[in-house]
C-alpha cells in the first residue's frame, strides 16, 4: 500500500484581519512535502495574504502556521525553512549573476569553497551555467527570473515560496517558463507553493489547486478534477472558459437527471444528482464539450436528436457572433429557446474556420457526462 504523503506544511484555522476587513478567513490546509501547489484567486481574495504568513512577513490573527512539524509562532522570515521568489524578481542590480546567487550563502556564513560549488549547481539547475559573470541588465526578463530562483534554490529551502512569479514576462515566453517550473520542481524535490490569479498557469504547472474567494477555500484539487468537476458556481466561472445556466431540478435517479433550464430547455446527464425534486440549481457546461454540426450535416444531427434523452443533448440556434483564435474558433449561438451559448471548435485544417458564418442556422450536440450539477 503507497503511504499518505506527509505534509510540509499545515494551516490550521487561520484568519487575518486588517483593522476591518478580513483578508484570510479560518483557512485550513496542508501541503504535501515535494509537491507543486498553487494558490489560486482574483485579486484582494487573500491569496499573497496567505501566503506572505507561509514566509513570516505576516503574522496571523488568529489560527496557526506549522512548517515540517513546527509551530512557527515566533520564528521569523530569516529563521523559517522556506525562501521567497518576488514578482520583481528583486535580484541586486549591482552584482553580477554569480555574486547574487551566492549572496544569501555568504550572509550565512558558508565557505568560499563551497559557496562556489553552489553556486555553479543552483545555475546549471536553471540553465544559466556559464551566466555567473553577466550582470543583471544583460539578460532578458525570463534569465533574471532565473536568477531570482537560483538565489533561492541555492539555500536548499524545504519550501519555495512563488509570488505571482511569472506575471511580467510575456506570454511566450510565460508558457515556456511554465514548462522549466515544473521540470526544476520535480528535478530538485523542494516542495514550491505558488500564488497566481491566471488560471491556465496554475492548471499547467501544479500537483494540487487551493482556489480562493473572499479569504475561503472555495476548492481544493487537483488540475483535472478542478477543471472537470468544480464545486460550486464560482470555481466554474473563474477557471477556464463556461456556460452557466439556471435550472429547476425536475428528475433524480440513480442514473441519470434532468433539469430544466429556461432559453435552453430540459438538460439530461446519465447520473443522479441526490438533490430534492424541484431544486434551483446551475448546470455548467464548458464550450469545448459542445460539438457543432456543419449546417446541411444531416445524418449528424438526426442521430444526435434521436438520441438526446439517453447519451446526448440536441440544441438548434443561429450564430451570433465568431472569434478565430488560431487553434479554435469561439462561437456564440443564440438558441432558439432564446439563450445564448458558446461553442469553442477546434481547427483541425486551415478551413475549418470556413464552413460557418454569421447567422448561419446550427445544431449541436453535448453527451449526458458533460454538464455539471451545481446545488445551491
């Protein structure tokens, strides 16, 4: 049998307050040594909060904080077994690349020696060997965001902490840095806990998603399940792309529910939701899971509406609105119960994008596993 992970790090009942307003309110988690985890929210919902009372620049209200075990009441930042990468990068403008990874070393009294051996495997860690004798205006934006990591690597830390740290590179070269987070997470084993508000960063990088509204945890999971089966109303906006509509629960049996939603009609799913009958509640359905028929596909859609009670749901309407995006086209299709859905389809061929128009009529289809059953 595997054994539980262990956890690093565990948030026990922790709340801060600002005067008035409460930035984190009664969290509790663990995080599990050697994994990635990713706290993620909007802005002000209390993520940076979170995790600056991780590092010890804050100190909580109440609840408390213990890293491998130990209550870190009283201990400070330069005491506790984590280090920190800024969004600024925060690298020494004045030292060069080598100097400013071995700085924290020095300050702990490390010998020369040693120091330099470090210094060299904390730069090949993050394909910076052979960098130690530029200067930081010599390197692109992504290299200084290296040697920020470097700096902290260096220290062997049992935690690294990641404010927001990709946030002022480009978008290419931001899903290129996602890929070597990862890679470097798993090369060393140090367990990273990172905070971003992008939620197609946090999906790709981490082991584990804490997402946080108002202070709370709204939703602890890993990438997938997140995505797949969201909890509850908010998670399903905030990550990735959506269709919510409300409904009146109006079948519940083992397998399989209806509900009724109005400008959409009655939505099947080939499970139970253990809900009362008559229940308000909101499905979600993400744009990717639709598939939009060519107009004309004939056999297609008779299949699909013969079908729609037991494996699939039908839909007709008319487009209303098309964004090519290069992989896939977003559409927006008013239905003729009146609502409007998107339908996201991928570009297989350079023509894929050619075989609809504005206003043209549709029909889409949607298997009974897709939709998403939101109580309350």
């Amino acid at each position: 049998m595997t054994e539980p992970a262990k956890p690093i790090i565990q948030i026990q009942n922790v709340s801060k307050r600002f005067g008035k307003v409460t930035a984190v309110d009664n969290v509790s988690l663990d995080i599990n040594a050697g994994e990635f985890f990713v706290l993620l929210g909007p802005s002000g919902c209390g993520k940076t909060t979170l995790l600056r009372m991780i590092a010890g620049f804050e100190l909580p209200t109440e609840g408390r904080i213990l890293i491998d075990g130990q209550d870190m009441a009283g201990i400070p930042p330069n005491k506790r077994p984590v280090n920190m990468v800024f969004q600024s990068y925060a690298v020494f403008p004045h030292m060069s690349v080598a100097d400013n990874v071995a700085y924290g070393l020095k300050i702990a009294g490390v010998k020369g020696g040693e120091v330099k051996d470090r210094v060299a495997e904390a730069l090949e860690l993050v394909k910076l060997g052979g960098f130690g004798e530029r200067m930081p205006d010599q390197m692109s934006g992504g290299q200084r965001q290296r040697v920020a990591l470097a700096r902290s690597l260096v220290m062997r830390p049992k935690v690294l902490l990641l404010d927001e740290p990709l946030s002022a590179l480009d978008a290419k070269l931001r899903a290129q840095m996602q890929f070597e987070l990862s890679e470097l997470q798993e090369k060393v084993g140090i367990t990273f806990v990172t905070v971003t508000h992008d939620q197609d960063e946090a999906l790709s990088m981490a082991c584990r998603i804490g997402v946080i509204n108002k202070g709370e945890v709204a939703q602890l999971a890993t990438p997938s399940d997140l995505y797949e089966y969201p909890s509850n109303r908010f998670v399903a906006d905030f990550v990735g792309s959506v269709n919510i509509f409300e409904g009146k629960l109006t079948l519940d049996e083992p397998d399989k529910a209806a509900v009724d939603c109005p400008g959409v009609g009655k939505i099947y799913l080939n499970h139970g939701v253990t809900g009362p009958h008559g229940a308000d509640v909101w499905i979600a359905l993400r744009p990717e899971k639709i598939y939009l028929h060519v107009p004309g596909e004939g056999k297609a859609v008779k299949a699909a509406a013969q079908d729609a009670p037991d494996g699939y749901n039908f839909a007709r309407g008319k487009i209303k609105g098309m964004s090519y995006l290069g992989d896939i086209t977003l559409f927006e299709i008013e239905l003729d119960d009146g609502a409007r859905i998107r339908v996201s389809r991928p570009n297989l061929s350079r023509h894929d994008q050619e075989d609809f128009t504005w206003d043209d009529r549709v029909s889409m289809h949607w298997r009974a596993d897709s939709p998403v059953v939101l109580l309350g």
